[in-house]
C-alpha cells in the first residue's frame, strides 16, 4: 500500500502594519492587504492626531478583518517598537486563530505584487521563517558602530531626541568599564525588523516562559526591534532563511532610500513581494502596484539583484562623489581622496624651451587642449592666451594660488578633452606633490632645459650663474619629489644632452605615452607611419642647448623634415554606402568643395555613370563597365595625393562591393537617414522630377500615395544590406564614420569626418549651401493617405521608424512577405517570389483571417501564440518561374529595366507600345535571350543585382533559414494532394479547394528553352531534382 505525502494546510496571512503618519495612504495599504485576503492589525502611534485615527477608522469600517491595537508612543532606536509590535501580534493570532503566517509591514510599505502571490510562494515553504538574522561579528552594514557594544551598554536615552546625554553616557560607560550580562543561552542577532514569521515561531517568541526576562534585557538595547524578534527567533525556529521578504535598502547614513515614480521599472523588474519606503505623492506607483494577476498567483522567486546594483552604485556615487570633483560636503581629506583628478593629463617640461612653437605643433597632432604654463608667477597660460579658460576659471595669478589643486581638477574635470600644459622651474612649485601622488598625472622632463631660453635671454653672464643655481636647485627637489617612494604619476625623464642626441626617439616615446593617455586624434597605424611631422627647432638651437651641458650634437635638419606634406591621411580613399534621398548629394557637395578630395556620384549605378545624363567616367563606356567594373574601381582609386571616393547603394553593382569591404585603405562612411522620410521624399521626387533644389529653384508642390506593401518590401531590401555591410566589417575589424541626415548640416560633424579622413589639415569644413532642403513640411502635409499610413506603421516596430536598426544583429531575410492563416493551430506561408504565391494565399483565405504584416518579433509572437503551427513554402518548376518572371517584366511598369535589356543585357525586346502584340514565336525568342540574361545575372556576370523575382530558390530558401525554416517544402504540382494533408496535421478538418493553376505557352516544351532555362538555374535543378519538363 502506498502512503500519501502529507498535504501542506493552505497559506492563512496575517499583516501587523505600523504607521505614524500619512494615515490615507496607511489605510490605502490596508485595504490592499485586506482585500487581499490578509488579516490586519493596525498600531497607529500615539503621537497620531485623534481626527487622523478617526478618518483611518471610518476608511476601514467596511472590512471586517481589520483591527487595531493598543497605542504606544513610538521612538526610533527604543523599545517602544518592539512593544507596539508585541500587541500588534497577540491581537492578530487571538482574534484570527486560523492564521498560517505573520508579517510585519509599515504604512509606507507597497505591496508589489498580489497578495495571492505571497501565499503561494509561502506555501512553498510553509515552514520556513523569513527573517533577517545574523550574529553581532558578521554584521557589516551597521551605521556609527555600537556592533557588541548595543548588547553589553544601556541605552535609556533616545538617540534623536536626547543626543548629548545619548553620547556622554555611552562614554561613561566605557570611561568606567560597566556593562550588562546578556542572559543567559542568548546569542544577540541583528537584522530588518521587517519579518514575516510562521504561526508557531511567532507564537513561541510571545509565550517564552523568560519573556519577562528578556523584555527587561532588550528594554535598554539599542534599537531593539533589529534584535529582539531576530535574536528570539534563533531559539524557537526549526527553520530560519535569513533575508526579509521586503525590499528595503538603505543609504550611507542608515537612512532608508525613498522610492518614487521613475523607479517604477526596476521595482517591477525585482519581482519583490513588498517595497519601502514609498514617497507619499508617489501616485504613479501607488496606482500601478499590485501589478498581477490574483487568480492567477505566482510563486515566482524575487529578483532583486539589478535594483541592488543600481542602489549600491549610487550608495557608492554618494559616499565618495565623482573622481576629482570637490564641493563643501565631499572636500578631500589627505590621501582618501576618490580620485584627485577625474581624468589623465599630461604635464611637459622642457620641450617649449628646446624646440620653439612647440605648443601649435603638438595642439595639431594630439586631440587635446595644449597649454602654456599654467603655474606661471604672472598668471596661467591657457591655450590661445585667452584670459577666460575652460570652465570660466580665470588666467589670475591670485586666483589661481589661493586653490591651486581644485584649480587644476576642475579644469580636468570640466572638459572632455585631455589636458596639457608646460612646466618650468620657474613656475609656482606649490603643485609638486600633488601631481607626483596622482594617478592620472603623466609627467615628462627634459632636465636642464630651461637653460637654453636663459643662454638667449642677453644678461650678464653673472645674472645668468646666479638664476640658473636657483633653477637648478628647484628642478632638483622636484626630481626628489619624482623619485619618491610615494610617487602614482607616470614619469619620464631624460637628460638635455641625451634628449638632443637623439630628439626623434625621445619625442616618439613621449608622443606615445601622452596618446595613450587618450590624446590621439588620429588612426593608429596613420600615427606609426608618420607621427611627428616636422620638428620644430632649429640646427643652432640644438647645437646650444648641447654645447650649454658640455656636448656637441647636430640635430636633424628642420627644413628637411618641413617637406614633409601638411595633408596626413590613414586612408588612401573612401566610400559612401547610401540610399535613395538620404541626403548623398549635399554630402558629395560638401565633399568636393575640399581641395585635394573627390566623390565620383553613384559610379556603379547600373542605369547611369556617376550622375544622369553621363554615359562615361574616368575615360569608361558604360558598356566598359559593364563587362569589367573593377577597371573603373581601379580607375577612380588611382589618383596620387587624392582623396578619390564614390556613393554606392543597396542596387548598385554587386561585383565592386567585396573588393570595397576587403579594402582597408578605403574609408567606409554609412549615411542613414529615418526611412520613412526617406521613402516619402523618393516618391515626391519620381512624382514631379525634381531631385534636386537649390535657392533660386521653386519646388513643385506635390502629394503622393503611401502603399504599405512597397514601404515594407524597401524597408527589408534596405535593412538587409546594411546588416551584410556591418557583418562583413565587423568580421574583418574595420570601423566606418555613422552619419545621419541631420548631421550634414552640422559644420562640426563635418570636420570631424575630415579629421577621421586624415585631413586635419582642415580647422573648419562647411557644409555645402547650394541645395536646399526639398519638403520641410510636415507628412501630413505631403502623403494623401495619411490616416491609413499611421495605422500601417503602428504594426511595425517603432524602433523602425526612427532609423533602419544597423546595430543590432538580424536574420531572416523577407519576413513582411510571410502570410499567417487563423486556421486550425495556424498556418504560416513563406512565399517566395515567381512562385503560385496568389494561389496559396487564396487558399488559405478560405481557412481563416490572414495576417501579413509580419516583422521578426512579431513573427516570433505569432509562433509563441500558435503552438502546432505549420510553416511552409512551395517550389516552382524553374522554367515557370522564369516566364512568370519575363512576364511581370515585359507587362510591367519599369520602363527603365526594359531599356537597359534592350541596350545593354542583350534582350532585343520591341518598343513598349508593340510588347502587347508579340506572336508566340517572338516571345519564345525573347524568352531564350531572357534566360540567358538570368544564366549571367545569376552567375554574377551583369551590372544589376539579383531580384528576388528571379533569384534561386535554394538561395531563398537559405535566406529563410537564417530566421526559421519552414518545415514542409511543397511543389507546385503536387499542391492539390500536399496542401490537403498539411492542413489536416495543422487541425484543419475540412480544407479548402485549391484553385486551378493559370495556362502556360506550349512552346514552353522547346528543348532549346529547357536547356536554358536548366543553364541558368543549374543549382536549383541539382538540389531540388527537378525534371526537363514542367
């Protein structure tokens, strides 16, 4: 016989809530509980007015399991609470024997989720006591001490009301040795007096048979509700799990943090069953939670580990305050500091002495602010001379010494650009110390420098002995200082005579170390090749500064090295990936409007060469290109002392875009402009033909239609080749400059696109005025069918509508073109174009609703929401979906692609006007040449890339799979029997008809269109099997 496991009784809560103000939101909550399933027992303390008790009576008159108890006049860190808390429970376990449970909550506490999920998770473990609980020793969150001290003093005095006497009887005690035993078989525990404690332990606590005894103990322990419960619960629990069910956290100083409406998601995030404290006016929480479903009650573990982290960090942002940020209440103390500064400078002594116009030299090659002599006696040198530097502090001398520390870390501080600044011994010497002790500080000496402006200054040799033993006597105590066992700055020091025998690796090792600190502006391996440019100094100079400590040199000639050109550029030549109106033209503009810089337009746009009405390039037919595109490639890069670059597009020449990508030479800048303007402003364009609109042009005024479909289908085209370009950057390391269409405008954004080309050269780049902007009305203004495009676009992700989403990684290719059916457990149709696609959607209509504004996550939820589903796609015989492919070409609306056929592709198709009179005979010659286009354009050998009209099927199939493959693949002759079945195993009981398929040309039995069409699609014939005849 087998035995049944015992059955655990149901979860019976009770809630003992303490308040002392706010007596609405305190009834607020208690009606929560209550209405929740909870017994209440309310202690108002005493202190409360009798009207606020009264309005807190009438609230709750309405529930009968409410009570409240016995008042006491509550004091924070007294026994009070502890006694309040006492009767609170008597009252609750004598008047609700049924009870299972007891928590103890406050008046600001909210509770999170349902009270129904509480007792679920309590049933879980019905016997396990939820309190905080630990020993004296392993307490670490104590604030102001008194850890042992609470358990063996007396504390007859409040903390808050009584301080001084609170702290002078504390030091007699200890100036006398006096203590208290503590009784005896207790060990003192500490811990949240928040609890939620079983019947039987909680019961076991109040009818102690030493309660007497320990009540009198625990009556002058300092804040005893933290111990009384968690120090008696040690001795009656058979299990104790040691947290509190309630989320409270508390700041640096004990106090606890308040939780308002903007911490709404994390509180929800946290799963915790209460919070406190809650701010009063926190409406917008007090209206959200309990966030749950109560008849449907979760016993979902609590997560508050995110929430702990973000508290913790800002525990620790407002203990110790931002790196190198000094106010009134966070001065630094002497080595406890939290930084001295908030971020690495470096400090320069020597070079502005040895090498003239050294500052302009280095502010070119280091992305920082370089300075003169900021501790100069007369006043700080800001760059430029200005009187004004950054952060408004003033080039005062006075000023400046009567904080010099604070001077320097806010100028650090307030600046997002590195700092630099020179130094001499004959600077105010007071900030010696505090660089050597500095992390953040990079220290680079030339010793015995300022010895070359003193030999050049004209005074008697005398005045020149007597300044230079007092330079050097202060440089050597600052080398002292360098060389301390307490020194954190990074140091380098050379010696003058060294420096001069060998400048160039001297100024190398400098140059690097002060770019690692984040001061490069340029591209590293750009830095390598040509790092300092030319010297600035002189073959005499450095003979002096030589002959001055008793050498001969003779430096590197600096006309030699000014020979060098001004233009420095890590890349050889760039690319712009664009699409339709996203602003490439005003680019270009901005572009060749710099000397020594050219962009070649849509150089490998299959319907033109560069820019309309150009039928040649770089001396390159069209037809030229056609057949070899990387000789244009070569042709446009092949320009010495140039910037050469190109805009290319998602439908521009595949065959040139691997051998762009694998190019590290060539910059890759990525304009992406908000689709949807995008889309608009193209349609506008192809309705009135104006591209393009200067100051003086009026533009035609203009509305057009929005159609989902299309907006949908360019959206995924768009979005796909973008993902390939990120892909393949990513995979091989190379970074691109992101613009946006807001940002062309912007003159600082354009100079920092030059500056990344390498011409920083520049100091300002315009942008190009001679167009205008096009539209700059609202779309409401500029699309007739406003109204149906919001509904559309409301199916979308909205995060679409702001920008095409290039960061993040995406797979599945045409997911809008998939059709959902509401039948039987659901059926999911994957198109693929030229196929029965018509035929199939007609079907399933019969079925049921269709759904066919899929994006991926809403794809994901239809799958979620369907279980059983089935997905499939159909397969077409290759030579009818070539017709249906030459079909929808020649009957059509792209004019465009019929001219570049007949010109280019070698299809000799007849003037638009006669394509509808063609006899049979001439459309299967057609036909043939068609196909053999496909053969080439499959194979990679023509200019316009693949549409997906025509593309391989086995491709899209593999498209398909990145997202989800289907799990039938049919075939179009066997639809009649295949889709029956396949709509039975989705729950189908009585399918629909198929319909019949349309006829096909006779002709399509032609051998020679067999062979063909087997030509061309050779891939799709192996891998589906597909037989010579349809």
């Amino acid at each position: 016989m087998s035995v049944a496991a015992p059955v655990s009784p149901p979860i019976r809560l009770g809630v003992i809530m303490l308040c002392h103000d706010e007596e609405a939101i305190a009834a607020r909550m208690a009606r929560i509980w209550a209405t929740g399933g909870a017994a209440v027992v309310i202690h108002a303390d005493s202190k409360m007015p009798a009207e606020a008790i009264g309005a807190m009576r009438n609230a709750l008159a309405d529930l009968p399991r409410v009570r409240f108890s016995r008042r006491h006049a509550c004091e924070w860190g007294m026994f009070s609470l502890v006694r309040a808390t006492q009767d609170a429970a008597e009252l609750l376990l004598g008047e609700f024997p049924e009870l299972s449970h007891v928590m103890v909550v406050s008046g600001s506490c909210l509770p999170l989720r349902p009270v129904a999920d509480l007792c679920a998770y309590l049933a879980r473990h019905p016997r396990r006591d939820f309190i905080e609980s630990v020993t004296a020793e392993d307490v670490g969150w104590t604030v102001g001490g008194l850890n042992e001290e609470r358990f063996t003093l007396r504390f007859p005095f409040a903390y808050r009301r009584r301080r001084k006497l609170f702290d002078r009887y504390i030091a007699l005690q200890r100036r006398l040795g006096v203590g208290r035993r503590i009784p005896q078989g207790l060990v003192p525990h500490l811990g949240s007096q928040w609890w939620c404690l079983t019947r039987a332990t909680l019961s076991a606590i109040l009818n102690d048979p030493r309660r007497a005894e320990f009540d009198r103990y625990f009556r002058r322990v300092w804040i005893p509700d933290e111990s009384y419960f968690q120090t008696l619960a040690r001795r009656h629990s058979m299990q104790i799990e040691s947290r509190s069910l309630t989320l409270s956290k508390f700041d640096g100083q004990g106090k606890p943090y308040i939780f308002y409406d903007d911490h709404l998601q994390n509180l929800r995030e946290s799963r915790c069953f209460v919070a406190r404290k809650i701010w009063p006016r926190a409406d917008g929480l007090y209206g959200y939670f309990p966030h749950g479903d109560a008849a449907r009650p979760s016993a979902a573990e609590p997560a508050p580990q995110h929430l702990d982290r973000i508290i913790g960090q800002a525990v620790l942002r407002r203990r110790l305050g931002r790196p190198g940020l000094y106010m009134q209440s966070r001065f630094p103390l002497k080595d406890r500091e939290n930084g001295k500064t908030s971020a690495p400078y470096a400090v320069l002594q020597g070079f502005a002495d040895v090498f003239p116009d050294f500052e302009p030299w280095l502010a070119q090659r280091v992305d920082a602010d370089v300075h003169g002599h900021l501790f100069a006696v007369h006043g700080a040198e800001f760059a430029g001379r200005v009187p004004i530097g950054p952060g408004a502090l003033s080039d005062s001398a006075r000023l400046r010494d009567m904080d010099p520390r604070s001077y320097i870390a806010n100028l650090i501080r307030i600046s997002r650009r590195m700092q630099i600044w020179q130094y001499s011994p004959r600077d105010r010497q007071q900030m010696n110390w505090f660089m050597a002790t500095d992390p953040n500080a990079r220290i680079f000496i030339i010793t015995g420098a300022w010895v070359v402006p003193l030999l050049h200054s004209g005074m008697p040799f005398d005045d020149i002995r007597r300044v230079a033993a007092v330079l050097q006597r202060i440089e050597l105590e600052q080398i002292d200082i360098l060389h301390s066992v307490w020194l954190k700055a990074r140091t380098q020091i050379w010696d003058l005579g060294d420096f001069c025998a060998r400048p160039a690796g001297a100024l190398r090792a400098a140059d690097r170390a002060w770019r690692r600190c984040g001061g490069d502006r340029r591209d590293a391996g750009h830095a390598r090749h040509q790092r300092h440019g030319p010297v600035p100094a002189t073959p005499a100079q450095c003979r002096i500064a030589a002959a001055a400590d008793g050498r001969f040199l003779v430096a590197r000639d600096a006309r030699a090295s000014r020979k060098t050109s001004d233009m420095t550029q890590p890349f050889q030549r760039f690319v712009i990936f664009a699409e339709m109106r996203t602003g490439s033209n005003l680019l270009e503009a901005t572009l060749n409007a710099i000397k020594r810089v050219t962009c070649f337009g849509e150089a490998f746009n299959p319907y033109m060469m560069g820019w309309p009405e150009k039928d040649e390039l770089k001396g390159i037919t069209m037809a030229e290109r056609d057949a070899d595109p990387l000789r244009l490639l070569n042709a446009i890069f092949d320009k010495p002392n140039h910037l050469p670059g190109f805009r290319y597009f998602h439908d521009h020449d595949p065959r040139v875009l691997d051998a762009i990508l694998a190019d590290r030479a060539c910059a890759k800048i990525i304009l992406t402009r908000n689709p949807l303007d995008s889309y608009v402003s193209t349609a506008l364009a192809r309705a009135t033909n104006q591209w393009k609109l200067n100051e003086t042009e009026i533009p035609i005024p203009a509305t057009v239609h929005f159609d989902g479909a299309e907006f949908r289908d360019a959206l995924g085209r768009i979005e796909e080749f973008q993902l390939q370009v990120m892909r393949r950057l990513q995979v091989s390391g190379q970074s691109a400059f992101w613009l946006g269409y807001e940002d062309l405008r912007d003159a600082e954004v354009m100079t920092g696109l030059l500056h990344w080309l390498g011409r920083t050269d520049l100091k300002r780049v315009e942008p190009a005025s001679d167009q205008v902007p096009q539209n700059p009305r609202e779309l409401s203004e500029k699309v007739e069918n406003f109204d149906e495009m919001e509904a559309e676009l409301a199916r979308l992700d909205p995060f679409m509508l702001r920008r095409i989403p290039n960061f993040e990684p995406r797979r599945g290719p045409a997911v809008p073109s998939f059709v959902g059916a509401e039948a039987g457990q659901g059926l999911l149709f994957m198109p693929i174009r030229g196929g029965p696609s018509a035929r199939v959607r007609d079907w399933l209509a019969q079925m049921g609703e269709l759904r066919d504004d899929f994006t991926q996550s809403s794809l994901r939820q239809w799958k979620r929401d369907h279980a059983g589903h089935r997905s499939f796609t159909v397969l077409r015989h290759p030579l009818l979906r070539a017709w249906s492919a030459f079909g929808s070409m020649i009957g059509g609306r792209n004019a465009e692609l019929r001219r570049l056929m007949r010109e280019i592709h070698r299809v000799p198709l007849p003037p638009d006007p006669e394509l509808d009179a063609l006899e049979e005979g001439r459309k299967a010659e057609l036909f043939e040449a068609f196909l053999d286009f496909l053969r080439r354009n499959l194979n990679g050998q023509t200019t316009l890339p693949t549409n997906a009209a025509w593309a391989s099927q086995s491709e899209i199939l593999a498209g398909f799979a990145r997202f989800g493959a289907p799990d039938m693949v049919l075939r179009e002759g066997d639809l009649e029997r295949d889709l029956g079945w396949l709509a039975l195993s989705a729950g189908v009981r009585r399918p629909a008809p198929l319909s019949e398929p349309g006829p096909y040309p006779d002709f399509l039995q032609e051998q020679s269109l067999r062979g063909a069409a087997k030509r061309a699609y050779a891939r799709d014939y192996i891998a589906f099997g597909f037989a010579g005849r349809p």
